[in-house]
C-alpha cells in the first residue's frame, strides 16, 4: 500500500513540474510571439510612409518566426524575402571566424605580428610589430583606407572622384598602396579605432597561410559548413551578397561550434578578450553589454544598403535586417534597428 503511494506521489510531482516547466515555455513564446508583433507594427508604419525598403528576419531556438521584405531596391525591383543584399562591414565577422579556425587549426596564435607572417607585406616596420589580435579589435593603429580623411586625400592627389576611389578597391580588394606608408594613428593597442585595412592585411594573411583565396577559403570552411550555397564576392574586410537565410544560417552554424571545432561563438569570445567596456570589438564582433542580456552583433552599410546583424544567445533571438533603398537615411534605420534592439532585450 506505502509503495502505491509512494508511486502516486511520484507521478503527481512529476505532472507537477511538467506542468509548471510548459506554463513556463508558453509563458515564453507568448511573450516572444507579442513582442514579434511590435516589431512588425513598427517595421510596417515604417515601410507604409515609405521610410523602409528592405527585408527583416527573426529566429528563436533555431527556427525562423518572422521573414518579410518590403519596398524596392534602389534599382526599382520589388523586394523579396529570398533577395540577395550587400552585407558589407559585416562580413568581418566571418574573417574572425576563419582567423579562429586558423588559431584552432594550431596555424596561427593571436599574438603572432604581421612581420612574422607576412613577408610580402612592404609597409613600415611599425607595421610589422601590430599582432593579429590588434587587427582584430581594431586596436592596431592603422590609418582606415576608407576613412574621410584619407579618401579626400587620394582623390585629391590623383584627380580621382570619390566614386573611382571605390571603383578601385572593388577591383583591387587586396591593395596596400594608400596606407602602407602612413605613420600609425596610435601605438599598436593603446587605443581603439576602426580600420578596414587592419581586415585587409587579415585577409592576406589568411591567404598567405592556407595557400588559397580568402573567397575560395571561405566558402569552404565557412559558408558550405554552414549551408550556404551561394558564393559571393567578398573580402576580408566586408562586402559580397548574401541572402537573410544566409545569414540566418551563418549565426546558427557559430552558436553551434559547427565552425570552430565545437566551440560555440560565446565560449569562442569569452577565451580570446575580456573587456570592462560595456561596448566592444572582439575578433570580428561587437559586443554589447548595456542591456538586459548579453547582444553579439555587426553592422554594415555602403552608399546603397545598410544592414545589421543581431545575436541574442543567452535567448536565442536573432534579427538580421537590412535596407536597399537610398531613400532610407541612417537616421531611420538605426531607429529601427534600436528598437528591435530594446524589446528583445
């Protein structure tokens, strides 16, 4: 008779808890689902006054909950949820993975400078002492080949308009010329300062190392791990087209570890910088931590598109968004995107 009850108590607590766990997780997902339903009344009242052209995606928990585009592209095409979009800046997020590989791989360490790796390198021999990790954070000190400055500068000397200077880059992604040269802005890591090129050099590092082309390497040991079909035209330092889904993939495949050797993309941040900051650089990432919950994310933007990528881990929320249309100011966007931003946090 004690053991019947004892076996009646034992599936009462267990119904108990079950009870409890799924009141928790449809607690969770209404909560989620309402505040899907606020982003999209915001992304809408947007698109309807015609301040946004562009597409929206969000996941929980591996699964995709919303995906929607609207508006045009700047060529007048309607946009598609499946349209490729120009991911730009935030294609370092994939450099540092690879550079993490390469770390992982036992081909490279963070310390090692660019004098020691790549030989072919002519710049000045206070370039030479900057480490990978300083390319990385962008702490190397390195003048940014796409900075105000230094753009006004080239044209200037060449007679070249702002758009040939750019021309020149999509044709020679890898070049050195404009800031090997130049004097560092700063003492390699006192100091903080974004720098495409510090990406660039990281690119011919890579490429030096695996005795390949960042392109082919990528889509290798990045995109096709991930999923990802399409091989886009990119450089270390951003750049190329890929769809949301793409992207969607790409943050799923780093949660996992599925590209770093079963380390997963917190664990992979958390070994290689700690900061007292609240907001960051770290290896390829810039992470947020002025919320509510830890934000790992990137942006990217061009004279034609602006994009944002957005990891929630410890909820499992991500949003990729982007914009296509130059009708849309930054202005715009970045309200948008800080809005997704404070409800998911």
């Amino acid at each position: 008779m004690n053991l019947n009850n004892d076996r009646i108590l034992k599936y009462l607590l267990v119904g108990i808890i079950y009870f409890i766990v799924s009141c928790s997780v449809t607690n969770e997902s209404v909560i989620f689902e309402n505040d899907i339903d606020k982003i999209k009344e915001k992304i809408e009242s947007y698109a309807m006054k015609g301040k946004f052209h562009g597409g929206i995606l969000i996941a929980e928990e591996g699964k995709i909950k919303f995906s929607q585009s609207y508006g045009n592209r700047n060529d007048g095409k309607v946009n598609l949820v499946e349209d490729y979009f120009h991911i730009a800046s935030m294609g370092k997020m994939i450099t540092g993975v690879v550079i993490g590989q390469l770390v992982e791989n036992e081909m490279l360490n963070y310390n090692t400078t660019i004098g020691e790796v790549l030989k072919s390198y002519k710049g000045l021999d206070s370039h030479k002492s900057i480490t990978i990790s300083q390319l990385l954070n962008h702490s190397s000190g390195l003048p940014d080949i796409f900075s105000f400055d230094l753009v006004q500068e080239i044209t200037k000397t060449k007679n070249w308009s702002v758009e040939k200077y750019f021309e020149y880059y999509e044709n020679a992604p890898n070049s050195t010329e404009f800031f090997e040269n130049r004097a560092l802005e700063f003492p390699p890591g006192s100091n903080v300062s974004y720098s495409n090129s510090g990406y660039l050099l990281l690119g011919l590092i890579i490429e030096s190392i695996t005795k390949s082309s960042y392109k082919s390497y990528v889509a290798d040991k990045v995109l096709f791990p991930s999923g990802i079909s399409h091989r886009p035209n990119i450089s270390a330092y951003g750049g190329g087209y890929l769809s949301m889904e793409d992207m969607y993939k790409f943050s799923e495949s780093i949660k996992s570890g599925a590209l770093l050797n079963g380390i997963g993309i917190v664990e992979f941040l958390n070994e290689n910088i700690e900061s007292e900051k609240s907001q960051y650089f770290n290896h390829g990432f810039e992470i947020d931590n002025r919320f509510n919950t830890l934000i790992i994310n990137h942006k990217g933007g061009t004279a034609e598109s602006k994009a944002q990528f957005i990891l929630f881990p410890e909820t499992n929320y991500f949003v990729i968004i982007y914009s296509n249309n130059n009708d849309n100011g930054y202005d715009e966007f970045n309200e948008m995107r800080n809005y997704i931003r404070d409800v998911l946090s």
